[in-house]
DNA sequence: TGCAGTGTTGCTTC
DNA sequence: CGAAGCAACACTGC
C-alpha cells in the first residue's frame, strides 16, 4: 500500500473491531494472493477456527497474531487496502450492505474475504493484485522481520541509530530513505516530503550529508509521518481506512503530485524528475544539492 | 491512445 | 563486485 502512516492508520482503525474474533471463513476470486501456504484450500484450513490476539505494524506490513502461534501477514503493495464491514454476494458481485463510504468506487476491488464468527468482515480491495497474505508461525516469522530496518516512530529510534542507519550507504538520499534494509516505511510520497521539510535535494548523495543536514532529516522523518499518523494518511490515491473513508494528510502535502505548483514555502515551481524508477517532487530553489 | 502509478524483488547491464 | 536500470506483478484513470 501506501506507506507507514497508512498501514498505522488501517491497524488503528482494524484493532477496535477485530481483536479476539476468531476466523471462520475465506473467499477469494485470485487466490495468488495467498503466498503462503500456496495452496488456498491449505490456508483457509489452518485459519479456520484461529483467534485474533493481536495486531501490529512492522515496515509497511500488517501482523495479526493468532492464536496456537500463527501469524498472518498482510502486505498491501500498491494499491491494497483492507476494509472492515459487511457485504452480501449478488449476482456474482459483492454489495456492502448498508450506504456510505463502503460504496466508494475504490472498495469495489474485493479479492479476498474473511469472515469472523461476529458475522462481520474484513475485505481486502486490491485493483492491481500485487497484495500478498501469508501464513507463517509466529516465531519464524519474527526472524523474517528482524531483517527489516529500524521503526522510524519508536522510541529507541534515536538520532544516534538514524545516523548509523545511513553509515556507509551510498547513491542519493531519497532512494537511501525508501530502502526498507536502511529504515522501515517510507515510500514515495513521503521520501518526498521529508526532504522538502527538511530542504535537502532528492538527489543529494548521502555521503556528502554533514551533521546539521543528517539532523534536519531525522527531524522531519519523524514529524512528517507523525502528522500523517494523526492525520489518517493521503487521501489521493486509492487508499482507504477499514471504513472505507479517506485520510487527511493533503492538507499537509506539499509536493508530491504537486509538480508546477508554487512551493508553500519560496514560491518556486515545483519540479518533477526521475530516477531509481520512480518520480521525485522537490522544490529546486530551497532543497540543496 | 499512451503513460504513470503508493512496493518489492530479482535480473541485467555497465 | 557494486551501482544503477529495468522488468515483473496487473489494472485503472487521466
């Protein structure tokens, strides 16, 4: 999915209405989703009968650990998002039952159902099919996830840490921050609105960052997801929080998407360029090279 | 009609 | 060997 504070936001907004539901159903019209086991039949076996203890967030994946020591892992990629209600199939269509924000264009994707011994639902809606939902046993699952970078919002996420994060990492400092080995969720759309906030150049190579400069992004790292935490994440693209509404953090957006706009902050032209495959927004007057 | 797109991995090229 | 580029996954919206 999107990023950090949007994976935070669809945890937040999961933990009130599926801690301790237990699952007793699964559906799915691209059964590829389900990596692990392979075998959907497999998986809906095991799952069935398992209770929801917990849910947590590491890097852009979900984690809901279940009961006998299993854990399911949710990675939402591009253009996943789960939601959370209730829905009858018509006529071969899933319909949520009820008006309102469930029927949003965007929640129409449905390929994957669980169904809670509440009667109620968790949907995955995924336009692109690059979601992916595994089984695993909790604690290797763990040592997966160990191999991740540090979470940029915990506590022990120091200056100290962020500075021997980026250590010896060479190439540009936007690429540097995405990579999920160097630290944990940011993708895109933040990695560009850190560096604006933080007025360094996307290009800038990470080696040539002096202490004040290092500073300046480890503050903004941590402000600008913190905000679009609060905020309940972007509101642009197709992502949506388990109710199906949209997050508020555009009134925050400076400028990814926001490429010939006037910056907020000098009034220059927002710029657009390319690399490592992917745009990078950036005012070329106050972020330095 | 063509292109860009929130993520990640793995292959190819230099 | 490392860095960088690119394809793959699959589909919609502009």
């Amino acid at each position: 999915m999107p990023e950090l504070p949007e994976v935070e936001t669809t945890i937040n907004g999961l933990k009130t209405k599926v801690l301790s539901r237990t699952f007793v159903d699964v559906w799915s019209d691209w059964k590829k989703t389900i990596k692990k086991p392979k075998d959907f039949e497999q998986f809906k076996k095991e799952l069935k009968g398992k209770k929801i203890k917990n849910i947590w967030r590491r890097a852009k994946n979900i984690i809901f650990d279940l009961s006998d020591n299993y854990s399911i892992l949710v990675h939402q990629k591009m253009t996943g998002h789960l939601l959370y209600g209730t829905w009858n199939m018509e006529h071969g269509i899933w319909i949520p039952v009820g008006k309102g924000p469930l029927n949003d264009p965007y929640n129409r994707f449905l390929h994957l159902i669980f169904f809670f011994d509440n009667g109620k639902m968790m949907a995955l809606s995924d336009v692109r099919k690059f979601a992916k939902v595994e089984l695993w046993k909790t604690e290797e699952l763990k040592k997966e996830l160990d191999k991740i970078g540090p979470e940029p919002l915990e506590k022990g996420f120091t200056f100290e840490k962020f500075e021997e994060a980026l250590k010896n990492k060479k190439g540009r400092i936007k690429q540097i921050l995405m990579n999920p080995e160097v630290i944990a969720g940011i993708g895109n759309i933040y990695a560009s609105e850190i560096l604006w906030q933080a007025k360094i150049h996307p290009e800038k190579n990470v080696a040539k960052l002096n202490g004040k400069e290092l500073e300046s992004i480890y503050e903004a790292t941590k402000r600008v997801l913190e905000i679009a935490v609060k905020l309940g994440g972007e509101s642009f693209s197709d992502y949506r929080k388990p109710d199906g509404t949209k997050g508020d953090f555009d009134s925050e957006r400076r400028v990814y998407k926001r490429e010939g706009q006037k910056c907020a902050r000098c009034g220059t032209k927002i710029k657009r360029i390319k690399f490592g495959g992917r745009s990078a927004f950036f005012c070329p007057v106050c972020q330095k090279l």
